[in-house]
C-alpha cells in the first residue's frame, strides 16, 4: 500500500484533443527543482509503467499520458509517429509550463524525438529508455508468435508469472509485482487482469511500423535532435544490444550520455530503479 502522502501527489483526468479523450497522471510533487518531464509508455504498457519511478525520485514533476488506444485512452485511429507526437504536444501545451523534458520508453522514444523537433523551443532535453534499437538488416514483416498470449488472467499472480517468462532483466519479487499492478488493468473488482491495449490494437500498431509508410525511423528521428539526450540501456536488453549502441549514438548531433543498468532488461526503471532516478537527477540539474 502506498503511502498517503504519495497518493495524494497524484492528479488523474481526461484531456481532450485531436479528436479523442487522452487520460493523464500527473505527478505533483511539493518539492519541485527541476524541469517537468512529459512521460510517454512504450507499446506494451500504459501511463502506470511511470508510477514506482515518480515516487521515487520524488522531486520531478512527471505527467504521464495513456497515449492514443491504450489504457483508458480512445482509439481515434491513426498509427503514424507524428500522431503520437501531437497528442503528447497538445498535452503539454495545456498543462505544462513553456520549457520541459520528454522522456520515452521502448517504441516511444521515436515520438520522444518527434515531440523535441515540432516543439524544439519547448523541449529544454530528451530521455531515451531503452529504445528498440535494431542490428542488422530487419525482417520484411512481423514474425507471428509460435505461442499465442493470453488475453486475460484470472490472478495477478498469473500475469506476474507471464511477465517473468517474457521479459529479460533480473526482477525482484516486490519489482514485478509492482510493475505488474501498475500496467494491467481489469473491468471490474473480481474482473479477470487484461493488458492495456486490445490486441487488435497491438497488432495494427505493429503493421504500421513495419510499413513502409512507417514514421518511426529512430536514426533519422535522431539527426533531427539538438537539446541534450540521455539514453538508458538495460545490459540484458535484446530490443538495444551492446552491438547497437555506438552506431546509434553516433546518429546524433551531440552524443548523448549514456548510462548502462547492467541487470536489467527492457525496463531499467522497474528493474533497477535506484541508477535510473540518480542518473535522472544529475541529467536534470544542469538542464534549463
């Protein structure tokens, strides 16, 4: 159970824009000192993957959107990287202040890019978690799973089983359960725990990328980029291997700094919370 304190930092509501209703957490803390960050969830998870970071850094100002078709967000349509970043800027531009941080996880720290070139005078820096960085000449399309997911769980306990199977990185017990709380969802009390995305949704999103209408290119995205970038990889990670670190980097500008969570998988920040908010705070200080 968290404590009152923190609870009461949370503010939750709808904001509407681009023709959808958007669902937001914004995490308010009483003791502000640096920059707000804009938190956007990768596409396996919801705006909650942000909930045990904020409380812990505590300082931060983080608003965190379910973006378009997941968690209790719409679905207006539309899979385009540019959608994605107009979502996040119409939010910013109604709740946050002229100068903040976007910070992306997994598939979106190319709209984490996109967000700082359309709003570059906005965007003081960017943060890079985990970004799924490929090696090597893609597939021409999405290989299909040999073993289809399950779409629902009837305990939390199964969910939290699925995770460890699926998701590399060491995870404590208290970790997962954590994470595992904070991204699925159910209908109802005694309702069976789902995943934050209906699989169709998933689905389209990936055929989407894949296309070659796809505006997801992260290398071109990084050209682009001139604020300050810090970039977290998780040392066991198969979406950013070593081998795809350096040829990355260099797509910048400015090199980025780089911090390696050497246990952790696709989610440092669940996994190894502690290097994430230390590293957060020193990037954060000299950033105006």
């Amino acid at each position: 159970m968290k404590p009152e304190m923190e609870i009461n930092l949370w503010r939750t509501d709808f904001h509407t824009s681009n023709g959808f209703k958007q669902f937001y957490r914004d995490w308010q803390p009483r003791d502000e000192r640096y920059l707000p960050v804009l938190a956007l969830h990768g596409s396996l998870t919801q705006s909650g993957m942000w909930n045990a970071l904020a409380e812990a850094v505590g300082s931060i100002r983080m608003l965190c959107p379910d973006q378009r078709g997941f968690g209790r967000s719409n679905d207006p349509g539309g899979d385009s990287c540019g959608e994605f970043a107009s979502d996040a800027l119409a939010l910013a531009q109604n709740l946050l202040p002229e100068r903040y941080v976007v910070m992306g996880h997994s598939f979106a720290c190319s709209i984490t890019l996109e967000v700082a070139r359309m709003a570059a005078e906005h965007v003081a820096a960017v943060v890079l978690v985990d970004p799924v960085v490929p090696v090597g000449t893609p597939p021409a399309a999405p290989t299909a799973p040999s073993i289809p997911l399950p779409e629902t769980f009837a305990r939390l306990e199964a969910a939290e089983r699925h995770f460890r199977d699926t998701e590399e990185g060491t995870w404590t017990d208290d970790a997962l359960r954590r994470f595992v709380q904070d991204i699925m969802m159910r209908d109802s009390e005694s309702g069976p725990w789902r995943f934050p995305y209906a699989p169709m949704r998933l689905r389209r999103l990936r055929a989407f990328t894949a296309s070659p209408a796809s505006d997801f290119n992260l290398f071109a995205k990084a050209t682009a980029v001139r604020c300050p970038a810090l970039v977290f990889r998780g040392g066991m990670s198969k979406r950013f291997p070593l081998a795809a670190e350096q040829p990355f980097l260099e797509a910048f500008a400015s090199k980025p700094r780089v911090v390696l969570c050497p246990n952790s998988g696709h989610v440092p920040t669940a996994t190894e919370p502690n290097i994430v908010v230390e590293a957060l705070k020193r990037f954060l200080v000299g950033v105006r």
